[in-house]
C-alpha cells in the first residue's frame, strides 16, 4: 500500500555555506551530509536538500512564490520562542487563522519563506472555520 515517509523539499541558493549554516544555528536543523555542491539537512521528520546555484535568482525575488513548505507540528508557540532567541528571520508572528489553524513563518537569507502551523484545537473543526468565516 503506498505511504508517504517523508517529504524532502528542494532549494536553489546562491550560497551554500551561508544558508546551511542558517538551517544548522538559527532554525535547528541537523546536518545528513554533503555531497558535490548539496547539503542535505533535517529538522525531525522536515528534509530540505540545498543545491548551489550561484547564477540563479533569489527565492525574495519571487515575491510570494518563495513559500516552499508548510510545516504541521506541534507547540509552535515554543518554536516561536526558540526562533526568536536563536535570531531566526521571523516574518510572521502566530496567528490563529480562520482556517483552524495557528501558524507563524520564518525566511532564509536568500528569502525562501517556511510557514510553521498546528491545528486549534477544537471539537469541531468545521464548525470553527465556517464561524470565522462568516467574521471575515
């Protein structure tokens, strides 16, 4: 029966050094290893593989289109926390939004933007998100 494991996210980054060092300080990846021009990092269960791409644009030249991954977890709140003593580049404080969830983003040097959500506990989460719907 086919089973999603994981998922590995694919980034384009002028500076390689730069951004793996970001990944490892700030956001609290691990580093899996480097091979020719990659570093393949992970933060639990969230993998993202960084090739060098020195001629390329940057990710905040593409304005919204730099968002690459949406990330479900738990207690974002002391994610939160933890990014901003690290000196993570936070772009969004938590939020919680009428889709029944409570997220927050960060961004990578270069601009990639990482959204971090949980979902607001509720006994019905339909009826949550149809009540804040009709707020709006």
């Amino acid at each position: 029966m086919f089973k999603v494991d994981t998922t590995q996210h694919v980034l384009a980054v002028k500076d390689l050094a730069a951004n793996e060092s970001y990944f490892l300080n700030e956001l609290g990846f691990t580093l899996r290893f480097r091979v020719d021009g990659w570093s393949f990092v992970q933060l639990q269960g969230f993998y993202v593989m960084m090739g060098e791409c020195p001629d390329d644009y940057m990710a905040k030249e593409t304005n919204d289109h730099s968002y690459y991954a949406y990330v479900n977890c738990t207690d974002i709140d002391a994610l939160y926390a933890q990014y901003l003593k690290s000196g993570a580049l936070v772009h969004a404080a938590p939020e919680d939004k009428p889709w029944g969830l409570r997220e927050f983003g960060v961004s990578t040097p270069e601009g990639h933007r990482i959204m971090f959500g949980q979902e607001i506990s509720t006994d019905n989460l339909q009826e949550y998100i149809q009540k804040h719907q009709t707020e709006t």
